[in-house]
C-alpha cells in the first residue's frame, strides 16, 4: 500500500480556505448552541452525527467525548468537517437562520474535535469478537473504509481491493486543496485501518487480476465500493489535442504530483459542476491569468453550489452562461474553443458563434459508471452504469451490496460514509443468518451462489 506523496505536489501552493478553530473560539462559538431538542441539523447530515451532543461536550471542555460522539456516527468525521458542503447541510438547517443570526459553524466545530483526537492519536474503537467470517471490499474510497470499519467492529475480516497505488478515493485525488490535502486524508484513512483486520490490496483491478467468481468463492459477502471512473467526454472535433483532459483526471495529477502551467495563459473548463468550479478555482490559484468555465445552462441553474461558485469568482474565474462548445482548435496542441449560445431548451442560437482563446481545457461533465463492472451477475440491476440498490444497500443479489458514487452517481463524502456504514450492518445481517433485513436471508448456497 503506498501512502508516500511528493513533497514537491501542486496541491501544496493552497492554504486552507476555511482556517481552524483555537480552543477558546471553540467554547465561544459552542456556548452560542441552543441545543435544539428537535435538532434539524441532525436530520439534514447524512450520517445523522448528534451535534447538539458534540457541540455541548466542546462547550464543558470535553473534546475526547465530543471526538467520539462524532466518529460514532460518522469514521470518517475529520475529513467531512473539513469537505462537507454544510452550507446546504447541517449549517444550512441550523435553527438560527430563521433567526437572521450567524448560524452555529458546526463544521468548524467538528473540525476542532476530531482535530484535537488525531493530534493526541486517541483510539475509540477496537475490532469485535472474531466471527470467522469475511468480507471483500471493492475500492478503497470513503464507503469501502467506512463500511469495512464497521464491520471490523462486528467481528468479521475485511479484505479491499483498490485498483490504484494510493488509498482514500477521491479523499485524497480529488478534493480541493484548499479544503483538504492528500497527505490528511491519507493518514485518516491510515487511522480508520489501524483498528485491526482489514487487508488492503493496492493495484489489483477486479476484473481482471481478481475475477467476480472468485470474490463471491472465496468471501461471505461483497461490498462494491468502485467510485467512479474516467472523465466523460464530449465527443467534439478536437478532444485528442494535446492540453485537452478530464477534470478530475487533472486535478488527481495536481494533489499527488507535480503539473506545469508555467506556459497556460488561457484555460477553459467546461461543465457547470462542483468539479468545474473547483478546478476554475485551482487553475487561478496556481497562477493561470485568464480561467473561464463553459456551461451551456444559466448561472442559477448549474449544479454546483453557489457559495463555491462564489469563491472562484472572488479568486478571479469568469463564465460564459448557456453556450456550449462545439469544437476544440489547434494544430497538435489546443489553441481555442468554438462556442455558440444555446436557448433554455439547451438548442443552439444561430448567428451567435464565438471563440474562447484557449491553451488548457479541462473536462468536467461528469464521469463513467462503473457498475457495468457487475454485468455477468444476474440478480444485479445496473441502469446507465449505476448499481440499483435498496435502502439498505442491497443489489438484489445474496451477499452482493453496494454503496457510495458507484449507486448514487456522485454525492458527497458524508453520503458515501452513510452508504457504506448501512451496508455493513445489512451484511452483519445476511452473513449472521439474522432475518429481518432485505437480503440477510441466508442463501441455500452459503451465501456464495454462482457468477
């Protein structure tokens, strides 16, 4: 398992966007709580951490039972305080917006505590009884850690097999810098492992080095954990010159490696996403003069959140609202874009053609699914790539679960860690033969039926 990042990586230009709490702002803003009994912001986060619990213990100085009431709920809780967009979550429900009053920054709340935790390297959980049972994990992304942590802490042996060198998911390759560094969500990850127990295979794609077969052969459960895959493209002359790549790509190459921008004076990113926008942001901030972000809708409806959006503008990115590229120029490497206007109906507006100047472009309209990975599996339902679970993560095949990007197409950190926690106890269920749960009923094959 390779943990090792280049000192010398891109990411490191980026100072934290959001700074943290010291302890005596910390029990300021942690008295400010009303400790609503009805809670709103628990129901709003996903994996439903009690906030009026941890925020109370901060404000009596109980940072380690504050810590613990957090990754109860949430493992992963130290990197989600830092990654999750709370301004449409907890933050966003808190009762003092209603108010017209600054809301509490349960965010940065958490932050101090699971800060606090691993800077003292408290351990809250140890794995369970041993149940001679084991699970294999696909991925190593935030569902695939949390939901082999918890069920570590059933009893069972978990086993993860990441495609890549490096651990974490889009934890560590994707998320902003200015949000959170690799090298963090790294040694996160390094801490959810170091319960005991968990194997984890590096560069192993299964597939192809492990098959299907022999997953469901040799484990009592599967949980598919996969992401997402490559960045989707648009299919327009031109996406084969050189400078022109995917977005998350790109940024996965800026947080663990070095990148050269010295000779991009032109950058263009097109899509209207959280991708997009973040990599607008990070072009300007690794010193591009000129980042414009091409969306073929109109500003108040794009899909990245608006405060992000925000940001970028603030740091210097532009726009181009409801057009849409329609080729990419240049002689061997990428010198322009040819746009044209489009109508709400997304339908081009003729007469309205123009140019954007144009060195780097960034593809950002979204990524492959990967669920057609489960194809040869019959019981398994996979609609445009996307695995079709139940509520319980369940795919419709005995012993076969699902859980974060490679279900929901792309959520948020904080739902991946929910998904994979939920699968855990739905697996706990079908391996233990407890009835009750859809598809803990135990197979007549064990459990290990035929691919």
């Amino acid at each position: 398992m390779n943990s090792h990042l280049p000192a010398n990586r891109a990411e490191t230009a980026f100072e934290d966007f959001k700074l943290p709490l010291l302890r005596d702002a910390a029990m300021v803003e942690a008295n400010r709580c009303l400790f609503c009994s009805d809670a709103p912001c628990i129901t709003a986060c996903p994996t439903h951490i009690d906030i009026p619990q941890f925020i109370r213990k901060i404000s009596t100085d109980n940072v380690h039972g504050s810590a613990k009431t957090i990754f109860e709920s949430n493992i992963l809780g130290m990197s989600c305080a830092r990654v999750c967009p709370v301004e449409v979550l907890c933050v966003g429900a808190c009762v003092y917006n209603e108010m017209e009053q600054p809301p509490i920054a349960i965010g940065k709340l958490q932050r101090y505590a699971t800060d606090v935790a691993f800077a003292e390297g408290w351990k809250f959980f140890e794995a369970g009884k041993d149940t001679g049972k084991r699970v294999a994990l696909i991925g190593a992304g935030p569902a695939s850690l949390a939901a082999a942590h918890e069920l570590r802490r059933l009893g069972h042996a978990c086993t993860i097999f990441e495609r890549k060198d490096t651990i974490g998911g889009l934890n560590a390759s994707g998320v902003a810098p200015y949000k959170m560094k690799a090298e963090r969500a790294l040694a996160e990850a390094e801490w959810v492992l170091s319960i005991g127990g968990i194997d984890v295979r590096t560069g192993v794609n299964v597939g192809e080095q492990v098959s299907l077969a022999s997953l469901e052969k040799d484990f009592d459960a599967v949980f598919v954990g996969a992401g997402l895959g490559a960045d989707s493209s648009l299919g327009i002359p031109g996406e084969d010159l050189v400078g022109v790549q995917g977005a998350v790509a790109w940024i996965e190459r800026m947080k663990l490696g070095k990148i050269d921008l010295s000779k991009v004076r032109h950058a263009v990113v097109i899509g209207g996403g959280n991708t997009a926008v973040d990599a607008s942001r990070e072009l300007r901030g690794l010193g591009v003069p000129s980042v414009i972000m091409l969306y073929r809708g109109a500003q108040d409806g794009m899909s990245g959140y608006a405060h992000e959006w925000s940001a970028a503008f603030s740091k210097g990115a532009t726009a181009e609202w409801k057009a849409v590229a329609t080729a990419l120029t240049g002689t061997g490497h990428v010198q322009g874009v040819q746009c044209v206007r489009v109508d709400d109906n997304k339908k081009p507006i003729p007469g309205t053609e123009f140019a954007l100047e144009a060195d780097l472009v960034l593809m950002a309209i979204g990524q492959s699914k990967l669920g057609h990975m489960l194809d040869s599996l019959t019981g398994i339902r996979v609609e445009r790539g996307r695995i079709m679970v139940d509520e319980h993560g369940y795919t419709g095949r005995p012993r076969w679960y699902a859980g974060g990007d490679c279900t929901n197409a792309g959520k948020e950190v904080v739902n991946a860690v929910a998904e994979g926690k939920i699968a855990a106890h739905a697996i706990d269920a079908a391996i233990m033969g407890i009835t009750g749960i859809m598809g803990s009923k135990p197979a007549s094959t064990g459990g290990k039926s035929h691919a």
